[in-house]
C-alpha cells in the first residue's frame, strides 16, 4: 500500500515519493523537500485528529499482536539494512495511527489521561523541535524559567507561601510518588545518601488498600522492601480510615519498625475517592510523620472553585505528586513532585557533576535544577503544559474540569435510574471515576452468593473484549478487594459529551443482550 492509495492528499504525494530521509535538512537546498515532507505529515496528523473527534469512526482498528507483527496491508514493524523512501515512511505514520488506539474520541473512557489538545499539541512540536535537555540553564534558558513560573502557580493553588515550596517534573506519577519516598526518607536519615542502607533502621510506609502501587514499588525500588509498606483499610467508598491510619502506625511500632512517610490519595486510581486529608494531616503531625498526598489523579480538582474544597488539608503535605497530563488535559506526558521544603530536592539529590554544573558560570547558577533530579537527561515537559494556560487562563482548566466532573454526574444518575446496571457505591462519586457493573437478565435473577459471583466476575470481560473487537468504544474494568470485575468509566477528555454517555451504555447493553441472549 502505498500513500497514494490511502491518503485524502495523493495530490501530494507525488512530491516525494522518489525522495529519502538524506534529500531532506540538512541536505543542501534541502528545503523544499522538507518541507513537502512536513507538510505530507501534517495532512496525515489533521486526519487522524478529525478522525478521532468523529463519533462515528471507530475508537480503534483492533489486531492481536501476532496479526501487527506478521504485517498488515503493506505495514511491516520489520528494519532491513536498505533505507525506505520518505512516501513509504508517510504511509507508515499513517500506519501507526491507523491500528492505534484514538485517545481523543469522545468515546474513549479507558484511562485517566484522554483527549487531545491541540495547544498542547503544538507545544510538544515546538518543544521536539526545540530538542534540548533540561539540565541547565545554559542549554534551555525559557524552559528553565517556565517550569519556575509554573512550579509558583502550583504551590499558591495548593496554598503554600511564597517562601515555601520546589519541585521537578518528572516521567510519570510513579516517579512522581517514587521522589516523595526518596525525599521523605533523606528528611530523616541524610546519612543514607552516602552510607546507603546501613545508616537506617527498620522502616515502614502507610498507604491505602486503595492507593497507587507505586507507593509499594518505591518502597522496592529504594531497598525498603514492598512488605514494608502497610495497607491501611478503607471505607466502602475507598477512603483511607484515619483511625485505621493510627492502628496501623502502632502496629508498625510494635514490630520493631520506624514509620516515617504517609501516603494520602488525592483521587483513587479506580475509585476516584480522596482521602480525608486533614484528619491525615492531624496524625501525621502527631507521629512526626512525613506526609505525602499523591494528586496525580485528582490534583486537577484544584482548579475548580466547585470541587478544590474536596482537597481540603493538600496544603499541610510535605509533598504533591500532580499530573497534569490526567484531568488538565496536558499531551502525555506532564508529572511533578512539589515538595513543601525549599532545597531539599538539591541536598537529596545533587551529585555536582562538573561537566554539567560548573559552579563558576557566568550566569545565576541557582536556575541550573536539573541536579534536583535523580534522572540525567530529561524531556522538556514544561512548555506545553505553560502554553496551554496561557490559551486557556486558570479559568479555562476550570470549566474543563467542571464539565468532566458534570459528564460523571450524568452517567451517575443514569445508572442509579436502571435495573440492567448497579452502582459500585451508592454515593455520588467525588472525582470523574463512575463504577458499575452490567448486570444480563440472566445474573440478576440470581441469588446473591459465589456463584452469582463468579458469572458476574466474567460479564465485564466478555463486553470489553467484543467491544475491542467492534472498536466503537473502550472502558476499563477491573477486580477490586471483594468485588469481582466492575467497569470504570473515567471522564478527563473534554470533548466527551451526554450523547456519549448515553452511546457508552447503549453499547454495554447492546453487546451485553447479544453475550447473553
Ligand atoms: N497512573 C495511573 C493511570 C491509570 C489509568 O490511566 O487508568
């Protein structure tokens, strides 16, 4: 297959089709061939865009991996030693987003990070095309200021002083979550830094049974050991319990361990529930504990005049970890660790190495951050994040969180309003996380007990896979402690509307009554 064949701009095509990736910049006179190449790929890129808002395409063309591998229609993964032409590497860009998964289609509900924003788009071209590190600011002087403006935005949201708060993006809220245990841990014992695990005695985290899992793989990952990590029990809407919080620490006394860090989730990954961050806070203080409130999720509600009070206390952690990239909408992928206590981010982390951080430079070299961070070169992930509040304004993430928070709402009520579905919890759920289950005639004329259990554990599965299959929409679903497999819808993407809400349960219920008629 070729270009030609597929694509809306064969006029095009011609152009190039007898070029290679050496006719291009910075080949001499190379600039016109760059920029048909270019302009090629922005055609592919604006009809994958409106493709994806296009309710009636398909979310995705779904293929087991052995069908991508063995190639498809001309589309071959395999490298060979002889270069492709700049048509065929068109037709496979196109390729790739073609057997993809559309994240911006209004009915894609799978993951916490959806949409498209096409600021933020262009943010991350204009970052690419910048293609610099973030380490110093010799090598990225805008950048480097953006992050610090972006980083006081944050901290006043969060409602720290102007003398407080630092911070560093990262790749992600796992690694957001994994500086929180690093930091909280060079709090109380420095020495480790440089003695390592000798310096420190027995320890223990406290999270919730419904936190990240990330909390217990830093606790791996930093030689804590996961079984250090104590799961403390939740209420039936996913709430940390603060009195199970308090047993839990005397437990953690009583065998010998040294609790230092309290992971409270702001926005549960399946549940969306925010823990009662103050009555943490309260304990926390008591015990002399460091206390880390993971937003990654719900950091986002922060924005909304209606919904930030459900954060109440976010201010009295030690640290944040923020996505950006979930509820704002930011291009995947925009995380940060905000850390209350200025300079600790330096002392923890910093290993000055010469090459980089000469401490004689010509400039303030206080604005060279990348030694605050435990990676060496990282991706710019400021820029996109700065340029869409400046197209939007504070105001403009508001009422996009506002809607998401409204679309969860509807489908609440409409799934309270029907017999064929049941609510997770009966509660109205604080963040965008609605979860249900499908129930087909035949469960819900079953006593309650295992084996109503077991056949209702295999509904959500047998839905989701047809519904792959058919690629005109996508939800997750999961187990979760005693419950067996309920969906999770998840609304972060604002070009979701009430029709695809309404679209969502026609669906489940269409593939739902062919499964089990
Ligand atoms: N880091 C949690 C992301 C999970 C999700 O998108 O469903």
């Amino acid at each position: 297959a070729t270009l030609t064949e597929k694509s809306p701009y064969k006029h095009q095509s011609n152009v190039i089709c007898s070029f290679l990736r050496l006719d291009l910049l910075p080949a001499k006179n190379g600039e016109e061939v760059t920029k048909h190449f270019l302009q090629e790929l922005l055609n592919i890129l604006l009809a994958y865009i409106s493709k994806s808002l296009n309710r009636s395409s398909k979310v995705l063309d779904f293929h087991h991996p052995h069908q991508l591998k063995e190639g498809l229609e001309g589309f071959s993964l395999e490298l060979q030693d002889q270069p492709d032409n700049l048509e065929q590497l068109l037709v496979d860009c196109q390729d790739t987003l073609k057997y993809g998964v559309k994240t911006a289609h209004p009915c894609f509900f799978n993951q916490l990070s959806t949409g498209l924003d096409i600021i933020g788009l262009a943010g991350e071209w204009v970052t690419s095309t910048a293609n610099t590190n973030i380490f110093t600011y010799e090598i990225a002087p805008v950048f480097i200021l953006m992050e610090d403006i972006i980083f006081k935005k944050m901290h006043s949201i969060i409602g720290w002083s102007e003398k407080e708060g630092d911070g560093i993006f990262c790749p992600g809220g796992t690694m957001s979550n994994l500086y929180s245990v690093l930091l909280a841990r060079y709090h109380f014992f420095p020495r480790v830094k440089t003695a390592g695990m000798l310096a420190l005695p027995p320890l223990a985290l406290l999270t919730s049974t419904h936190s990240h899992f990330s909390i217990k793989k830093s606790a791996a990952v930093l030689g804590i050991g996961s079984e250090s990590v104590f799961l403390v029990k939740c209420d039936e809407r996913g709430k940390m319990i603060p009195k199970e919080l308090e047993s839990s620490i005397r437990t953690a006394k009583s065998k010998g361990l040294v609790p230092f860090y309290v992971n409270a989730t702001a926005g549960t990954t399946v549940y969306g529930a925010i823990d009662p961050l103050n009555d943490i806070a309260d304990i926390c203080e008591r015990f002399g504990l460091w206390m880390h409130v993971d937003a990654a999720w719900g950091g986002g509600l922060l924005l909304s005049k209606r919904h930030r009070m459900k954060l109440q206390g976010i201010d009295r952690a030690s640290s944040i970890t923020w996505n950006p990239h979930k509820m704002m909408g930011v291009p995947l992928q925009c995380s940060v660790i905000l850390v209350q206590k200025k300079g600790l981010l330096q002392e923890c982390n910093q290993l000055c190495a010469e090459y980089l951080f000469q401490p004689d430079k010509h400039y303030d070299v206080s604005y060279d951050t990348g030694d605050k961070s435990i990676q060496c070169g990282r991706h710019v992930d400021i820029f996109k994040l700065w340029l869409m509040w400046k197209a939007k304004g504070s105001e403009g993430f508001e009422s996009q969180v506002n809607h998401c928070l409204e679309n969860a709402e509807y489908l609440y009520y409409k799934l309270k309003s029907r017999k064929d579905f049941q609510l997770v919890f009966q509660s109205q759920p604080e963040h965008s996380n609605v979860c249900f289950w499908y129930l087909p005639t035949s469960v819900r004329n079953m006593p309650p007990g295992p084996e109503r259990d077991r056949e209702l554990h295999m509904v959500a599965p047998k839905i989701k896979a047809k519904m792959m299959e058919e690629g005109m929409t996508m939800i997750g679903y999961q187990p979760l402690g005693d419950k067996v497999n309920f969906f999770r819808c998840v609304f972060s993407n604002p070009a979701t509307q009430k029709e695809d809400v309404d679209f969502l349960l026609d669906e489940i219920t269409r593939l739902g009554r062919e499964l089990y008629s």
